[in-house]
C-alpha cells in the first residue's frame, strides 16, 4: 500500500495572471519605441489628444466584462500565437520602414493574440469590442486625409450651398469656394469634419458599447458617424458663410471660427446621444 502521493499546487510562475503580466510587460517592452510615439502625438496634436483616453476607457471596458470572463472557462489555445507572431511581423516591418502607425496596428495585434494563447476564443470574443477599441488611440487623421480629406470637402461644400440656398441665400461654388455677393470662404480639411472624425468615433463608439449590447444598434451609431459630423460641420460652415456675408471676414474668421470648431463636437456629440435615446425608446416600446 503505498503513501497517496500529496496534491501539487501550480506554482506563482505558472498561475494565469502571472503569465498574463509576463506576456503584458514583454509585449509592451518590445513595442516601447511605439508607444514613446504615441505619447509624443498626444501631447503636441490638437486632432489627436484624445487618443491619451483611449487605453484606459478600453480598460473600463474589459472591467465591464469581468463576470463574463470570470464565468468563461480558460482554454488556453495555441492558435492564438499564429495573431502573435503576425502582430510581431507587422512590428518588424514597421521598425525597418519607420513606419509608426503600423506598428501600433501590430500591438493591438499582438495584445488580441494574447488574450487568445492564454485564455481562448470565448475570451477573445468577450474582449473583442475593447481590442478593437484601442485602435483609436492611433493617430486616424492622416491617413483619413489621404483617402477621404478631398472628397469630404467637396461633399461639404455641396452640402454647405444647399443649405444656404435653402434658406434663400445667393451662393456660387467653385472647387472647395462658397462665396456670396459680400464674402467668399474656402472649405479646407478642418471644415468637413475629417478633423473631429475621430474623437467622435470614440464618443459614439463608447454610447454605442455600454448602453446597447446588440451588435446591430452599435453598428447604426458607428454607420452613422460620419453623417453626423459632416451635417454639424455643415451648419458651422453656413453660419460662418452667413456671419461673414453680413457682418464682415473678420467676425466671420476671428474668435468664432475657432471656437465654432468645439461647438461642432459638442453638437455632433448631442446628435449622436439623440440617435442613442431614439435606439432605446425603439428598444423599449417593442418590447413593451
């Protein structure tokens, strides 16, 4: 008969969480030179501050989850170090290129194969809408200038003149130009509503996680961003087209015109929690 043989508990090195700090800690080792990026855009763009808030409203996220993913098994999968070794490729390939945005794409990579080594698909699917959220922390207006920037201006201006012309006002259009018979203003990038685009990404995307768990309510609010912050910069545009046409360029162009751009948000971000409230009372009478 022989001694039953005593239960061995994991050690400290082996237990989830201390694989899961180690895993943290050498993926934000290696992706130091891109996070110091980040930092630095934050701090020094207007259009990009925002970013800063990103991680930590993500972190708020995953808190959110916490009982689901307390409740989901652990299955750790070795698939998951397939998206590990791709967001490490991306990393190289940004490093040789010096190509920043790119190797923030690759951590948020990196950070999704993770989750998936250590705790499986179930995991990954939870913290899906969080990882995803991250990429927001990435400086978005440049490349959106180079795709959208020309196109959203002409869509703005053509906005902009139709709304004047409909409350009567004598416009002519010429390229990116609305001028009236007393004054003429040029529809540059920061007027279409590329510039705020991405702060009220985050906003919506935000209303869009924590107050409608369906994916098909959150896909309406993010189909409809970018509507909203064009229509808002179209009014500003007319009401900075209106006020220069009555009351000179320099009240037009002064003051207001820069601090018509906060109002814009703030008016975008009101549409946006409109739309929201309009979801839930829809929500709510179907199901009453």
């Amino acid at each position: 008969m022989s001694e039953a043989s005593a239960p061995t508990t994991p050690s400290v090195a082996t237990t989830p969480l201390t694989q899961a700090l180690v895993a943290w800690f050498v993926a934000l080792a290696l992706f130091t030179p891109v996070i110091g990026w980040l930092v630095q855009i934050w701090s020094t763009s207007l259009y990009d501050a925002h970013g800063v808030l990103v991680p930590f409203i993500a972190g708020v996220m995953v808190l959110s989850r916490r009982r689901a993913l307390t409740a989901a098994a652990r299955a750790p999968e070795g698939g998951g170090l397939w998206l590990v070794a791709a967001g490490a490729g991306l990393l190289l390939v940004a490093l040789l290129m010096d190509f920043n945005l790119l190797g923030g794409v690759a951590l948020v990579v990196t950070l999704a194969g993770l989750v998936w080594t250590l705790w499986g698909r179930v995991a990954l699917r939870l913290l899906a809408f969080p990882l995803g959220f991250l990429l927001l922390m990435l400086p978005l207006n440049y490349p959106l200038e180079i795709f959208a920037g020309f196109p959203l201006r002409v869509l703005s201006v053509k906005l902009t003149a139709g709304l004047l012309r409909l409350i009567g006002m004598d416009v002519t259009v010429q390229g990116t130009l609305i001028a009236t018979p007393q004054f003429q203003v040029a529809i540059e990038s920061p007027c279409s509503g590329l510039k705020t685009l991405s702060a009220l990404l985050m906003t919506g995307l935000v209303l869009a996680y924590f107050l409608h768990p369906r994916w098909r309510e959150r896909a309406v609010i993010l189909l409809l961003i970018p509507p909203v912050a064009i229509v808002a910069n179209a009014v500003r545009n007319m009401t900075i087209t209106l006020i220069g046409h009555y009351h000179g360029r320099e009240a037009a162009m002064g003051s207001l015109h820069n601090f018509s751009g906060l109002l814009v948000f703030l008016l975008s971000v009101a549409l946006l929690i409109f739309i929201s409230e309009a979801l839930l009372w829809r929500k709510t009478s179907t199901s009453a």
